[in-house]
C-alpha cells in the first residue's frame, strides 16, 4: 500500500458516528426470514432431501448471499429483500407437504403400541423397554442457526467494510453511536458465552466437581492458542504495515486477546458463580458497576477515549481494550446466563408418569363408556356390548395430547428478551443518566443493547423452529430424535456452527490477502460484489467440507 492510499483506507473507517438501531434489527431480519424459508422448502417439498449439489447451492444463497446483499446492494431498502424472500415462502408454506416431506414417525413407540392394540394393558407390557436414554443437551436446531447466521454476518462484514459497497453507517462508530459491525462483535462475545454454559451444564450433570485449581487450569490451556493468535495478527499487521485503526483496541490489543481471557476470567469466579441464582443478574449487575466506576472516577471516560498514547505505558496504549473487557465479560456472563436456560432439554414427565396418566385416562374413559352403554341399554332394550359395539372406544382420544408440554427455552427468552429490551430503552433512549451505547468504552448502554438484541434474535429462530417442525423433541427414540434435528438443521450454517472459530480465523486471513492484492476502495459496485460473493463461497466451502469430513477444530 502506498502511504496515500492507506490514509485514505484509515480514513475510511475513522469518525463514523453510525446508523439507526431499527435499521439494524430490520437488515438482520435477513437470517431468522431466511431459515424460514429454508423451513418451508424442508417440510413442504422435501428440498433439502438428499443434500446434493442443488441443495448446497440454495442453502449457500439463502443462509449467505441473503444476508451479504442485504448489507450491501438492498441496504437501503432491505424490506424489498425481505419481501422477496417472504412472499413466496409463503405461499409455498400453505402447500400441502410433498409425499416425501413427512417427519419421521411422530409418535413413540409406547403411544403407538397402545393405540393400535387399544388396551391399557398394551401400554403396561412395554414399560420396561421404554428407556429414555437422550440426552438431556440436546442439539437444539435453533441454536445452531442463531450461532451460524451470526458467523456468516461477521465473517461477510469485515471484508466487506472495505468496499464503498459497504455503507458507512453499519462500519465501526469512532466513540459513541450504533452500527452494525459494533453489534457483530458483541454478538459474537455472547454467543461464545452460549457455548461456554454448554460445558458448565455437563458438569452439573455428570455432579463431576472440578476443583479451582483444575479449572483455572484448563481454562489457561483453552486461552493459550488464542493468544497466540492475536499474537500473530499483532506481529504480521505491524510487518505488514497493514491499515489499522488503533482506537478500537489500542496499539497492541486485538480481539483475540479480550477473546482469550473471558475463559481464564470465568474460571477465577467459578467459586462465586456456582452459588449465584442468577448468572444474567450477575451480567447486569457487572455492567452496572462498570458504568458507574465510568461515571464517579473524574476523567475516566475522557481518558478511555481522548488522551494521548504515552510511549512505553501499556495501560495508555491500549486502554480501550483494557477497559472495554469489563463490558464484554458482562456480555459473555449475559450469553452465559441465556444458555443456562435454553440449552437444557424442556422438562418432561418421566417415562413412567406419562405411562400412568395415559392407562388413568384410558380406565376412566372406558368406564365412563360402560356406564353410559348400560344406561342406554336400559332404556332401548339392547344388551350392553350391543351399545358398547356402537361405540367402540379409542384409547387415541385419552393420548391425545401427550407431550404437548410448555416450551421452557421460549419461556426463558421471552423474559431476558423484556428484561433486556428494558435496560436498553431505559440506557439508551435518555432516561436515567442519558448513556449513550459505545463499543469502544462497551459500557452499560452497549451491553444491554447488545443482550438485548441476541435473546431476540434466539426468540426468532426458536419461534420458526417450534412453528415448522413441532414433532422435533416429542419422540423418546433417540435415533429418531437425532434424524429429526439433522433434517431440521441447515447444512451451511450447521458447519459454521461447527468450526466458528477456525472459520472466523480463515476470514481474518483471507481478508488481509484480498485487502494487500486489491485496492478495495476503489473497487465498483459490481466487482466488489463479484469479490465478496467469492469470498464468502470460499469461506462457506471450507467450512462445509470440515463439517462432511467430521473435522472440529476447538480451540
């Protein structure tokens, strides 16, 4: 790069002020409509059955090109796009199902039994062999498509970003505002605070009590290679002499290190988190401190974002990244919380409890039956079992209903969804202290902003997920169950899911190749297009080919 374009790439992404938060939720509609649609053409004509070449390509233009061209080229009418992709998923929703579109069988294999034999005494002879071995974290579907479109967004904005295809308006804001590149990076905080619970649970579950020591010590070795990668981007971006705007970490911080030490931060409070009722209230309450340490400590919030970088002090170097660790560790404690209550399978009655109801109901029908038969032969003449033949009874009427149980994960959203939304409008909106949301300090406004728009987004996929394939967690076959979620799942964003970290890397990577072989802000509409479209394809093929050859990179 000469010295005049790379002032003029700084330039480019330095003193934005960003756009509005309902264009934001709006353009991001893209993923939840997406999967949507995506939805419909499963169970509707059974599009996605077998995945083939046709199928990867729809998959990749519906769970990727959707969100990139509504970021670029539908930008400024995204309601257009979304109209495009609603109408006809419409339509084709209120279709009838395509012959092979059907679930597998919706029933478990005690409710079959006992309604083709029609006794109670059938469902009795098949308690023992009903033992619900599933597991009780389940893979939710709408988990995986959350977590993959947030990946997709991230990984198509930071190339993206460097084409004037890009507004400006959803670029990183300089000190205070909204955009949506500052929502991606919290985003993708919080979600690592979903994945982290995950492992919190089987812990509870498995009563397997690791000591502090232990876990502080397996924490460390999760955040060693994260540190070294933000070690090799500090290193080749100095090299390199690649654009880079130091007011958003600082002169050495990079992401990867605020990434690398949420893992060793939790593990110090682990004695304290494992008697908090409440992990979401804690994630408040530490965004609340934070704020107010911002707003008591005279000169704090000048200091974080106006006073000069004194050579040879670290702290003053690279306080953005310091500081703003406070906020994102509340964040990821908020994604903790959330995935505490989601990721559990929703309580059911057990096995036995469910069995017993449905023979209760079963006896008092039958009885009912015979009493109402023999009033009735009274009165005709007839004899009872002549009533009785006229009106066999159907034991499906007393099953009706089973495992038509109230669905706790939609519960759970739709309370940190309101709680969120709450301390955002009251953070952001001018009451109370009048915050406004910064990313670079990542105070209180910004936290709750942040929480408040990921448990709605969860909401959504939840809401298409319970909509569309209702029969996903009722069978007690875990064989059935596991073809359930893979047949619910899309392909593309399943291997996103899969390896987010890796995948996230490979865009990083890719990025500084594409941004040192092309001066990207000089780039038209349509070749930008052509570039970002190719990219992605690259980044989405990577990932899709770890996933069918069963690779996990964890790092």
């Amino acid at each position: 790069m000469t010295p005049e374009y790379k002032a003029e790439k700084l330039a480019s992404v330095s003193d934005l002020q960003g756009g509005g938060i309902w264009e934001i939720n709006l353009l991001t509609l893209a993923a939840p409509i997406s999967v949507f649609v995506w939805s419909v053409l499963q169970t509707r004509q059974a599009f996605f059955k077998p995945y083939n070449l046709t199928a990867y390509i729809t998959d990749f233009i519906l769970q990727c090109c959707m969100i990139l061209f509504a970021t670029t080229i539908y930008a400024d009418q995204p309601q257009t796009l979304l109209g495009l992709l609603l109408v006809p998923a419409i339509a084709v929703y209120l279709q009838p199902k395509a012959a092979d579109a059907s679930e597998p069988s919706a029933e478990s294999s005690d409710t079959k039994v006992a309604v083709s034999n029609g006794t109670a005494d059938a469902t009795a002879s098949r308690d023992e062999e009903l033992v619900d071995d599933r597991s009780p974290l389940p893979v939710k579907p709408f988990i995986t498509s959350y977590r993959g479109a947030m990946m997709i967004i991230t990984c198509a904005s930071i190339l993206a970003v460097d084409f004037p295809v890009f507004p400006r308006r959803f670029a990183k804001t300089e000190n205070f505002g909204t955009s949506l590149m500052d929502l991606g990076v919290g985003s993708f905080v919080f979600a690592a605070g979903i994945v982290a619970a995950r492992q919190h649970l089987k812990d509870q579950l498995m009563a397997s009590h690791v000591s502090f020591f232990n876990g502080l010590k397996t924490s460390l070795r999760h955040a060693l290679p994260l540190f070294a990668l933000g070690l090799v981007r500090l290193a080749s971006v100095k090299s390199l002499d690649y654009t880079e705007h130091i007011s958003e970490y600082g002169v050495h911080w990079n992401f990867f290190f605020t990434l690398a030490l949420l893992s060793p931060t939790t593990a110090l409070l682990q004695p304290i988190l494992r008697r908090i009722p409440s992990i979401g209230t804690l994630a408040f309450c530490i965004a609340i401190g934070y704020e107010i340490y911002l707003y008591l400590t005279p000169g704090m919030k000048a200091y974080i974002l106006l006073s000069d970088r004194i050579p040879g002090d670290f702290l003053s170097q690279n306080r953005e990244g310091i500081y703003s660790f406070i906020g994102y560790f509340a964040i990821f404690l908020g994604g903790f919380g959330v995935g505490e209550g989601i990721l559990p399978r929703d309580q059911e009655p057990s096995t036995e409890t469910t069995l017993q109801q449905a023979k209760r109901q079963m006896q008092e029908q039958k009885d009912s039956m015979d009493e109402d038969a023999e009033w009735l032969a009274s009165v005709l003449g007839q004899s009872p079992d002549q009533i009785a033949a006229k009106k066999p009874w159907a034991p499906d009427e007393a099953l009706r209903g089973l495992g038509t149980l109230p669905k706790l994960a939609v519960i759970h959203l739709a309370k940190w969804s309101a709680l969120w939304f709450i301390f955002s409008t009251w953070a952001m909106w001018h009451y109370g202290p009048r915050l406004f949301v910064s990313r670079r300090m990542a105070n209180l406004a910004y936290v709750c902003w942040v929480c408040a728009f990921n448990t709605a987004q969860l909401l959504l996929f939840c809401g298409v997920e319970m909509l569309m394939f209702p029969q996903l967690y009722r069978s007690r076959d875990k064989v059935v169950e596991k073809t359930r979620i893979e047949e619910a799942t899309s392909k593309v964003l399943a291997a996103f899911n899969r390896n987010g970290l890796v995948v996230f890397l490979l865009a990083n990577l890719l990025t500084g190749a594409v941004n040192l072989s092309v001066k990207t802000w000089h780039v038209g509409d349509i070749e930008a297009m052509v570039w970002l479209v190719g990219y992605v394809g690259v980044v989405c093929g990577t990932s899709i080919m770890l996933d069918q050859y069963g690779v996990s990179i964890k790092l």
